[in-house]
C-alpha cells in the first residue's frame, strides 16, 4: 500500500509542482531526497509490519531480552526504572 501510494500519489504530486510555479531544478533536487527516503522507509515499514505479524508473544520476549529490531526501527528506547 505505501509503495502503491508513494509511486502513483506522492511522486506524480511532487513532480506536478513545476505547474504551480517550482522550478524544475528545485523539485528535482527534492525528489532526490524524496527517493532517497523512499528507499528506506518503505523496507522499515516491511520489516515492522513483519514483526507486528508475528504472535505478540514473539516481540515481548524480545523487548525483555533487549534484541527487538521493532524498538529500534521507531527509535525508541525502553528504559527501566
């Protein structure tokens, strides 16, 4: 669904900006990062989906044994008191 969104919503949008007065060298340096990020969100969102997927039991062994990939995917960090 988001390689969906972003390949048929968001880079057609992006590119369609030089019709509203952004010059082509701006939206394509744009689109450079744009791509970039692409690139790399669309596997993280894979790859969490996958461990989301996966019976609960699995990702809160996991968290105790501090090995979860999910928590650092989202940058997030347990801390106990």
């Amino acid at each position: 669904m988001l390689a969906e969104l972003t390949a048929y919503k968001a880079l057609p949008g992006l590119k369609a900006l030089t019709g509203y007065g952004v010059s082509i060298q701006a939206m394509n340096e744009q689109l450079v990062y744009f791509e970039k990020f692409i690139e790399d969100f669309i596997p993280a969102c894979d790859a969490t989906y996958r461990d989301l997927k996966a019976p609960i039991t699995q990702e809160c062994g996991r968290l105790t044994n501090g090995s979860s990939e999910l928590i650092c995917r989202t940058g997030l960090s347990l801390k106990r008191n």
